[in-house]
C-alpha cells in the first residue's frame, strides 16, 4: 500500500477539485468540461513545446537528409553533424515526447476518479458530488453499515435519482453499451471482505431504449472522431517519413481503440476525452499558423546562445550538455591520436640515457657555427 500512496494522493486530489467545481457549477458534465479545461491548462506548455518540436524538425529534415547522405559510410560522423545541425536551430528532438506520455496517465487517473461503482469514492464524504453519486450507488446501509454483500443492495430502494449526474440526456456515470445488448440498467463491482471478492450490482438508471442510448453514440462517435483529427494534425506538424512504419499503424488503430472505449468507458469519461481533443485541435490549429522559419529558428538559436554565454551558473538543457559532451569526447580522440602518433620524418632518435645535446658538440645546429661558439 505505501508504493500506492502518491498514486492515490494524486486521485484524491482530483477528486477533491472535481468536487469543488461541482460545488460551484452543479452540473456533471460542466464539471467535467472544467476540469479537462484546467488539466490541458497546466499542460499548455508541454503542448507548445511538442507542436514547435514537430515544426522544427519538419524545417531542418531537408538538412538532416542531406547529411545522411553525405555521411553515410561514416555513421559517427553522421550523428555528430546532425546534433551540431540541432544546436544551430536551437531543435530538442526530445522535446515532443513529454505531453504524449503525460496523457496515458492523466487519463488513467481520470478514468479511476469517474468510474463508478468504486470502493473507496475518491470525492470528500462532505460534498454534494459525493451526495448525488451515493444516491445512486451508496457506499453505506441507512445504519451506516458499509455495503458489501448483494443482499444488503437488494435491501435498498434503487434505483435513485440520476438528475445530479445527467448531461445532454445522458447519465454520465454510465456507458453506452453495444446496440443488441439490452440496454445497461446495472453497474457492477467488487466487494472485499476478510480477504474474499465477492461481486456486486447495482441497478442505476441508465438508458432503457434505444432512442435513450443516441446521446451515449453520438459522444462516443465525437470520441472516435476528434482523435482521428487531432492525430491527422499531428501528422501533419511531423516531417515527412519520421514515423516508422509501426507508428503509421499506431496513428490508425488509436482512434478505432479509443472508439471502442467510447461505447464502454463511462459516459463523463467520454465528455472528459472529447473535450481534451477539442481543446488540442484548436490549439495546433494557431499553431500550425504560425509555423516559424528556418532563419526565425537559426536567430533564435543564437540570441539564446549569446544570453546563457554571460551566465555560466545558468542551467543548461538537454542538447547543450549532449553537444558538450560530442565535444569533449571528439577533443580527447583527437588528443590521444596525436600522442600516440609517429615521428615527423628526419627526426634524429635519441638512444635511451643519452642526454641533451651539448653546445659545441657538433651534433646541434648551433654547434657547426664557429661563430656561435662560447668563448673558452
């Protein structure tokens, strides 16, 4: 449990903001909405940085491309001139990777916080959200009880009202199903007790027809779409022939496999997902607008160079201690091949023990000259 504890800090703090947005706007899917507008927000940022990564790769590709060329019997050299290319304009091909891993996470913890039935809820016991999602799917008996057998959920007068978790005809705690199941009336979960699972089901108000299911199709279509988008985007902002031909795949498959999380995920996970590829899709929009040239880059790159140049304790990045590092090792190559060198040509070999040339001995160039000579 200790290896957890951040992690569950982490979805309790969630659920604590949730909360109070909740508080403020009583409206589920608003909630929501708000709350995926704040996490992209705080990750607005790492999203500048990944689009302007893109970008700059695409500009300087022609040049890496010839340098593949030039250097292509001599794959050290290669790289060395490419990571020099990359510090003339200022590219960290490192940089665009960050906000796509942050994502996985992000929307783990968003599914762990909104999916419900789960034991324990991770909203504070003393807000409304937390009334609203017990009295559809209590935690205790009347008495206090905790709930941990069917028995004690067949005692209770279930379903209770959804009107505290509905939006746009949706009841965002559950899914849309598939369309020849009968429509999901239940939500299960599992129950712990004295090292035993047992399960549990309880009856939520959910859709009951078809026609009640549209909304839940129609998210998880706009799910399925907007990730297509946004992804057809990506590629876009991406140089040409950078992505193998596995991650051509990945690009295709993610917006069928989120898709398909949209018919099963709950409904207020959809809406959190939908509206993150929104605000992602306008984002690289301007974006993309404003794509920066290759001598914007290359000035950039230098103005930087010059500003840390007076500032020696100034912390350096990533591609600057990688370039320095190139540096050092190619300096002591360098260093090691010329002692390890041979003797120019017409160097006279000393034999071993035999001391420095004395002047007047004739073996110097001074010592031929009588003129030079010291006086006895």
């Amino acid at each position: 449990m200790i290896a957890f504890a951040p992690w569950q800090a982490l979805l309790d703090g969630i659920g604590w903001v949730v909360a109070q947005i909740y508080e403020v706007v009583p409206n589920y899917g608003v909630t929501i909405i708000l709350l995926t507008v704040l996490i992209r927000v705080v990750l607005l940022p790492l999203g500048i940085k990944q689009v302007r990564s893109m970008q700059h790769m695409q500009i300087i590709q022609p040049k890496v491309k010839q340098i593949q060329q030039k250097y292509k019997q001599n794959k050290a050299k290669q790289q060395e001139e490419i990571m020099k290319l990359y510090k003339e304009y200022g590219v960290n091909p490192f940089s665009g990777c960050w906000p796509v891993l942050l994502q996985f996470p992000i929307l783990i913890a968003m599914y762990s916080v909104l999916r419900y039935p789960q034991h324990p809820i991770h909203i504070p016991a003393d807000s409304e959200l937390y009334s609203v999602v017990t009295q559809q799917i209590p935690q205790t008996m009347s008495d206090g009880e905790p709930i941990t057998t069917q028995a004690q959920i067949d005692e209770l007068d279930l379903p209770g009202p959804s009107s505290g978790t509905t939006f746009l005809g949706m009841n965002l705690l559950c899914p849309a199903g598939l369309p020849w199941q009968p429509a999901p009336s239940t939500l299960g979960d599992e129950a712990t007790v004295d090292g035993e699972s047992s399960s549990l089901t309880y009856p939520v108000s959910c859709a009951t027809d078809p026609v009640e299911r549209i909304p839940y199709y129609v998210f998880a279509f706009l799910m399925f779409g907007t990730t297509f988008y946004q992804q057809r985007q990506m590629q876009k902002a991406s140089p040409p022939g950078a992505a193998s031909s596995q991650q051509q795949a990945l690009l295709k498959v993610m917006p069928i496999m989120f898709g398909v999380f949209g018919i099963f995920f709950p409904a207020g996970l959809v809406v959190y997902w939908t509206t993150s590829n929104a605000w992602q899709i306008g984002q690289q929009y301007f974006m993309l607008k404003t794509r920066p040239t290759a001598d914007q880059m290359a000035a950039d790159a230098n103005s930087k160079t010059k500003s840390n140049g007076g500032s020696p304790k100034e912390k350096r990045g990533l591609m600057a201690s990688m370039m320095e590092r190139a540096e050092q090792q190619r300096a002591r190559r360098e260093a090691q091949q010329g002692k390890s060198g041979n003797p120019k040509p017409g160097a006279a070999k000393k034999k071993p023990g035999s001391g420095p040339d004395k002047p007047g001995s004739g073996g110097g160039s001074d010592g031929g000259d009588p003129k030079k000579r010291p006086k006895r």
